[in-house]
C-alpha cells in the first residue's frame, strides 16, 4: 500500500525551529512513499 503524507498551507517566512523539527520527526516515523505539499507555502 502506497502511503502518502499531505502538507497544506505552510506559511513559511518566519520558520518556528520546534515546529519544523516536530514535522520532520512526524514524517520521518510515518515514512511517506510521498509527501505532497500544497497551498500558500510564502508568508
């Protein structure tokens, strides 16, 4: 089965270390097959 990670809307500009770090952690322990990223990315 093909798992697959969605990232919406991630505003990054003003990038929150504990924030990123969690989301690293998150998918490094659901290892996507993909990660998808979409909507506003910029702030």
């Amino acid at each position: 089965m093909t798992t697959l990670a969605h990232i919406s809307d991630l505003h990054f500009g003003r990038e929150v270390s504990p924030v990123i770090d969690g989301l690293s952690v998150s998918l490094e322990a659901a290892r996507p097959d993909l990660v998808v990223v979409s909507g506003v990315t910029r702030t």
